[in-house]
C-alpha cells in the first residue's frame, strides 16, 4: 500500500515534468480547462437558457459530443482485436495507449452528460431509483461506467507490474482484455439504441445507426491513436514500428469505407422512396423553405456537406498508393476525425429534432458559453490523457520503476530520440 | 516539482512549485467565481435528502407540503393551499376535441399557463394549436405561429394539442430515474424534485408535450394560483421538465380542466372514459374520432373528431 502510494506520488510529480513544449501545451489545456469550468458555473447560475437549446431542439452540442466521444472510447477495441486475435504483435505494446485513450474518452463522455443535466446535484437519484432495464439511459451508465473501470484495471495493472518490473500474469488482465473488446462494442450499441429507440423520431428509428455508429467509430478512434502515436515517437524514446502505424491505417481505411457505404445505404433509403418522415434529412442535406416563402433554413446545410468532404479527401488519400508518406497518412486522419465529429454531432443528433415532432422548424446554433463549456471538457480529456501517456512510457521503457528514482534527467523529455519520417506501407 | 535523487527538494523547485500551485488555486477560484450568485434556496439538505414520489408516506408528505408552502409564500407572497390529491379508484380520465368546433382562439393555451402557474417570461405553454389548410390532418403542414387579427381564417381549421396521457408512454420509458410515470387514472405526471433534467423524455415524446425549465420560471405574483397540487400546477425550478397533467388538482375534484372551462366554442370534451355516460364515452360511442400518430403505437387518451354539423359549415352556407 505504501509503495503504491509513492508510485502515485511519483506519477503526480511526473506530468508536472517536461521540456518548454510540455509545460506550454499544458498550461494552454489548463486555461481552457478553466474557462470551460467558468462558463458551466454560469450554466449553473443562470440555467440551461445560456445554451441555444430549446423546446424543439433539447439535445445539442454536448449530447452531440457525448456520442461522438464514446466512439473513440470504443475504438480502443479496435487496437485489442489484431493484437490477440490475429496474433498481429507489432501493436502489442501499444494497446496501452487505446486503452489511456479510452479511459480519457469516457471521463470526457461523463462530463459532457453531467453538464448536460438540468438538476446534477440530484445524480443520485439514479442510484436511489434506476429505471432499469427500461431506459437506454440507464443502459449507457452501466456499460460506460464497468468500461471505465475494465479500462483503468487493464492499463493501471500493467503499468503498476513494469513499475514493480514483474511480468503481468496473463489470468489478472486477458480475460478483462476479451471482456473489453466485446463491451467496448456494447457501449456504442447502447448509445445508438438510445436514440433508435424514440419511434417519436423517424430520423433516428433506423436499424442502421448502431453500424454506422460502430464504422466511424472504429475510423476516428484509432485515426486518432495513430497522431498521437507520432507525436510519442517524436517526443519520447517509446519504440513505435511502422508496421504498426500501418495497420492502424489498414484498419481505418475499411472502417471508413464501410462507414462510407452505410451512408450511402441510409442516403437511398431516405431519398428515393420521397416518403415524409425523409424530412429531417432533407432540412440536413438541403434545407427546407420556409412555410411562408420567408427565405430558408438550412443551417446545417454546410456541415454535413463540410463533413462527407473530409471524409471523402480521408478515403481519396488513404487509397491513393502513391500517397505514402506519413504526412499525407496524417492529414486523412484529421480530416477523418473532424468529418466523423460533424456527422455524429450536426449530423446525426441535431436534425433528427427538426423539424419537431409537430413539423415545427426551429433551428439551433450553439452559443458562445455551450462551445466554451465544450472546449473545457475537451481540454480536459486531453490533459487527462496525455499526464496518462507522459506517466506511461518512463514506466514501460524501464526509466521509473520501483528501485529507480528518477530526477529531470533520467527521464526522457525531449527530442532525444527523434526519428524520422519513414514512409509507412 | 522535480525531485531529485535523493528525494529532497531544492529550494528554486520548491518557490516554483509553490508560486504554481498559488497560481492555479487563483485561477481555480476565479473560475468558479460565478458560482457566488447561485440561487442556493433550492440546493437545501431537506430538498436534497427528499424521497421519490411514490416512497413519501402521509407524515412525510405533510412535511413536504408544508416545505413548498413556505416557500411559495416567502417567494410569491401568496398563501397557497397545497394539497397531495390522489387519483379515485376506478377512474379513468380521457379527452376528445372537435376539430370541427375549434375555432383557434387560444385561450385554453393561455387559460392554461394561468391556471398552472407555468412561468411567464419566458412563457411556458402545455398547448399548441396548429392552422392547418383544409384537406389535409399532416401536422407538418400545420402553421405554429399564425397571428390574425380574426380567428376562423378561410379554409383553415385549427388542430390544439397538447399531452395526450398516452397508454403506452414513450416518455416515463426512458426516464433513467423514474421521475415520470402515468398515475392509475391515466395520467402521466412529473415529480418535479425527483427529475434530473436530462430532457430525454423530451426527445421520445411523439406530440412535443414535454417542457423543460431553460431558466428559473417567473411568475408575477399577483398571478400565481394558489390552489396548489404537488403533482400538478406548485411552482417549479429551474433545470426541470414539465407537462400538462389535465388539470389533476382539478379534475380529481370533480371539475373540468381549465382549457376546457375556457372555451368559447364548447370544442372540447372531459370525462371518465369507464362511466359510460360521461360527454367521453357518448363522443367515443357516437362520433367518428380519431387519434394524432396512432403508428408511433402510443395509444392516447386523447381523441380528436369532426362534428358534421358543427356551427362553421353552416356559416359558410351563407
């Protein structure tokens, strides 16, 4: 027990520690970690009314989030499934870092829900009274919350067995390891059945939103492991193959096909047949006129346009084979996480609520304050996740281990290990 | 905060690690600074160790009451008589409108925000009555807004609608905290300090009969109804969900809800669907009635029809 609580004492000191880069990157996420702290106490104070939700429109920019960010928590599977399934070992050691992102992901996830509450300081009521199994709601705190734990018990096991230097016992964390590739499918599932099952919403009331849920997920996920494993290989001496790199790139290029081609199916479904509960992803894709010939609305309009061209730039880029080189690798990604993003929050979330269930077009805009908020909590996964990741590689490679004190300069911080660029097949 | 081998701090570390942890408590408090104009009247331990609903046997009840009571008169100066009305066996309460009759007035809209003490600004309405062109009952093509000087418009008639205490309710389904449910006469209702605010009851509700408090309510107090229910019309709170619940602190006694009372055109009908000779159960036996979305499968009870010899076609005989 001491001992784990000098390791943890010793983790803290740790992410305080870093070159300029660090420290800066850190001070920034802490500052918008703040202001996003400082516009939901005027939440708090003033009610939801500082938000641009309304009657008509009641979920927005933080539910939008929410779905959006439990995807990349579930992506965490993605890494796990090659690894011990297809005995792929080139991504074995860097599990770890899905797992951190997982964990960083859901705490993001719960965040984003709580500010989304009217009453939070009544939380406990979903102890004292859990409509389960009835509401999808209650669902969703079951799965994220035991995949919250699963996640952390994975990677604080391991990370605590390289810091004793004792080989992990395989019966303490693969069974957990398995246990998680499946809940992590469990929790996009459930989410997407949050929506699915409102028969008052005929946007949402489509068996192909929990695959479609499922394939960007597993696209904007590890899209985003693999920038972060760069920035790991460039900044520390963390030993990333390319191998590995490449089959992050294997795998997100078929989940973002597959995502590509359930579009396509939910676009033909809504847009052939011209049936009149096709309206929301009219007023998405095109925009609806005003019922008194007063201009039109189509706030959305843009967004989701913005989002299938990232996407389809993501897909031209990763199919080209003369594009190797990781940057243009690196560009797909971002593209990819961005137009993934938009599609799950302006564009799955929001216009299922437009027109309203009584053919009411009000549109949404968030304000200043909700995006703040946002930001915030954005800000906070990252610092969360890279203190995990800062904490994570001295512990893996050998540098801080129990009989190991470590000081400033024992501890890998800077370019030391810098690699280039090497094209990735 | 670095350490060094031996473990001990020097003292640059030391000032800087101090400076840093001043600084970050600094902008902690600053952060939080808002916080210092909370409204904390509703953020009491009484209110925060309070039981649901259905778990408040009388004694506790009474206290309750006796809460709100004080409450209501610190805050509107109004001496409320709040009671805890219970729904009569073997009831069960059904609606039915003649959208013949209707002639789009909207004062049960306004009736009803008086009578349930719904906050004013910004004004909470249960009821939304929709001028739709004649020839077709698709509610898209109905008009929210329309603002005539005179009601009838040509060609027009108007569809209010409002909670219709569905059989099969889509919203107390997905309530995680079961803050929502339909009382044994047919009524769904809302405990208001059990709610969380989640607003998901909100998006499954097929008829837009759910109200979410953006802000804290406010009603003028010389407009506040004192005849006071705890499932009905007590004041509420901000970041808490509302709906109508045909007037129960009415109803239960034997009177008509207070959008029915209003109407100028006698278009809207309320009774006990199981006394067979309630206005209900002879407009259900007697007149072609139909119900809004039946596909969604909610089952209302809430029925709408069109009366042939309504007085507007016998207007327009001339």
């Amino acid at each position: 027990m001491g001992a784990y609580l000098v390791f943890l004492k010793r983790c803290f000191a740790l992410s305080f520690i870093g070159d300029w880069r660090y420290r800066l990157w850190m001070l920034l996420l802490t500052v918008v970690a703040l202001l996003g702290l400082n516009a939901y106490c005027k939440q708090l104070v003033d009610g939801m009314i500082t938000t641009g939700m309304t009657d008509q429109v009641s979920w927005g920019l933080y539910i939008a989030n929410f779905t959006f960010l439990v995807g990349m928590a579930a992506a965490a599977a993605m890494m796990v499934i090659p690894v011990y399934i297809y005995k792929k070992t080139a991504l074995h050691d860097l599990v770890i870092f899905g797992e951190l992102l997982a964990v960083a992901a859901i705490l993001m996830c719960l965040a984003f829900v709580t500010v989304d509450l009217g009453r939070p300081d009544r939380f406990m009521h979903l102890f004292l009274r859990f409509n389960f199994p009835m509401s999808m709601l209650t669902w969703d705190v079951v799965v994220l919350n035991v995949y919250l734990m699963l996640n952390l018990h994975i990677c604080g096991y391991l990370v605590w067995c390289a810091y004793k230097k004792k080989k992990p016992g395989k019966k303490f964390y693969m069974p957990f390891v398995f246990l998680a590739v499946f809940w992590a499918i469990s929790i996009h599932t459930v989410t997407a059945f949050l929506y699915v099952g409102l028969g008052g919403r005929p946007f949402w009331n489509a068996a192909i939103i929990a695959p479609r849920f499922l394939a960007s997920a597993f696209a904007a996920g590890p899209a985003f492991i693999i920038l972060t494993l760069q920035i790991i290989r460039k900044f520390t001496d963390y030993n990333v193959p390319d191998e590995a790199l490449a089959l992050l790139r294997r795998i997100v290029t078929v989940a973002l096909t597959i995502n590509a081609f359930l579009l396509g199916c939910e676009l033909f479904t809504e847009f052939y047949t011209g049936a009149a509960h096709s309206i929301s992803a009219k007023y998405l894709f095109f925009g609806l006129d005003n019922h008194h010939g007063l201009g039109r609305y189509e706030a959305l309009v843009p967004w989701i346009w913005s989002a299938i061209g990232l996407n389809t730039i993501a897909l031209l880029i990763l199919y080209t084979p003369a594009v190797k080189k990781v940057a243009w690798l690196n560009i797909a990604c971002v593209a990819m996480i961005v137009g993934i993003w938009i599609e799950k929050g302006m564009g799955l979330i929001i216009p299922a609520f437009i027109p309203s269930p009584l053919g009411e077009i009000v549109e949404y805009a968030p304000t200043a304050n909700e995006i703040l908020v946002c930001l915030g909590i954005w800000a906070f996964g990252l610092l969360a996740y890279t203190i995990f990741v800062r904490i994570t590689i001295p512990v893996l490679t050998g540098k801080l281990t129990y009989d190991h004190s470590y000081s400033l300069e024992t501890v890998g911080t800077g370019e030391s290990d810098q690699k280039s660029k090497e094209t990735v097949s | 905060m670095s350490c060094s081998s031996n473990g001990s701090m020097d003292r640059r570390s030391f000032f800087r690690a101090a400076t840093g942890a001043a600084g970050g408590m600094a902008a902690l408090v600053a952060a939080l600074s808002p916080l210092k104009s909370l409204d904390t009247s509703d953020f009491t331990v009484e209110k925060f160790l309070q039981q649901h609903y259905k778990e408040l046997d009388e004694t506790e009840m009474a206290k309750v009451l006796d809460r709100i009571t004080k409450e209501v008169e610190e805050r509107y100066k109004v001496r409320p008589d709040i009671r805890d009305i219970k729904p009569k066996d073997g009831v069960e309460f059904v609606y039915a409108l003649n959208l013949g009759a209707c002639i789009g007035c909207r004062k049960c809209v306004h009736a009803c925000v008086e009578e349930n003490n719904q906050s004013r600004d910004p004004e909470i309405q249960y009821i939304r009555v929709l001028e739709m062109p004649r020839g077709t009952i698709d509610i898209e093509k109905g008009d929210h807004t329309y603002d005539h000087p005179k009601v009838p418009k040509d060609d027009h008639f108007y569809m209010p609608i409002q909670c219709h205490q569905c059989e099969n309710p889509p919203c107390t389904k997905v309530c995680p905290v079961e803050a929502t449910w339909t009382e044994p006469d047919g009524i769904t209702v809302v405990d208001y300090d059990w709610c969380i605010g989640c607003r998901y009851c909100e998006a499954a509700c097929p008829y837009f009969a759910r109200r979410f408090n953006f802000t804290e309510p406010s009603i003028p107090k010389e407009e506040v109804n004192p005849t006071m229910s705890y499932l009905s019309n007590r004041p509420r709170h901000k970041g808490v969900m509302e709906k109508c619940h045909f007037c129960l602190h009415r109803t239960r006694n034997g009177q008509n809800p207070a959008c029915l009372e209003v109407c100028p055109v006698g278009a809207r009908k309320f009774g006990d669907i199981k006394d067979p000779n309630s206005d209900v159960s002879q407009v259900l036996k007697h007149k072609r009635v139909f119900v809004l979305k039946e596909e969604v499968g909610t089952i209302p009870r809430f029925f709408y029809y069109f009366d042939e010899d309504y007085h507007r076609s016998e207007e327009k005989g001339d």
